[in-house]
C-alpha cells in the first residue's frame, strides 16, 4: 500500500511539473485548432450497444463457462505434460 502511494504522488508531482513547464512555456490545449475536419451535422452514429456487445458478450460466457466446465471436467482437473515427467 505504501509502493502504491509513493507512485501515485510521485507520479501526479511529475505531471504537475510538467504541466507547470508546459504553461511558462506558453503550450496549452489550444482553442483555435487547425486543420481539423468539420463535424457533418447529418452524421449517423452508430448504437452505442454495438459497442458493449464484446464486453457484455465476455462476461456472460465467462458466467456460462464457469458453470459448465466443472460439468465437464469435474471439480479439479489436472494437466500433466510429458516433459515435466522427466524431472
């Protein structure tokens, strides 16, 4: 716990710095951007479920595979490989 603390204060004091840096420096964001591409105000997007389905679909068959494997294999399954039979 101590580890994770040390990291993250040294790690939000570097980006303190740099950004600190960045602003005497006069760097920002930026408000007027350049050669960027105007938005379509007919544009379409697509449904955002499109793009849950893959972590939706993870989990249930995580949840399905968790119940079914045992049916299959049994409680414990042990792998031996040929190779460490030899040690």
């Amino acid at each position: 716990m101590i580890g994770t603390i040390f990291v993250f204060c040294a790690g939000m004091l570097f980006l303190q710095r740099q950004r600190n840096k960045a602003q005497k420096a006069g760097e920002g964001y930026g408000t007027e951007l350049r050669n960027e591409p105007e938005t379509a105000e007919d544009l379409e997007l697509p449904n955002p479920w499109l793009a849950l389905s893959p972590l939706l679909l993870v989990g249930i068959m995580n949840l399905l595979f968790t119940h079914w494997i045992p049916q299959w294999y049994g409680k414990t399954h042990s792998l031996s490989l040929p190779a460490w039979q030899h040690r």
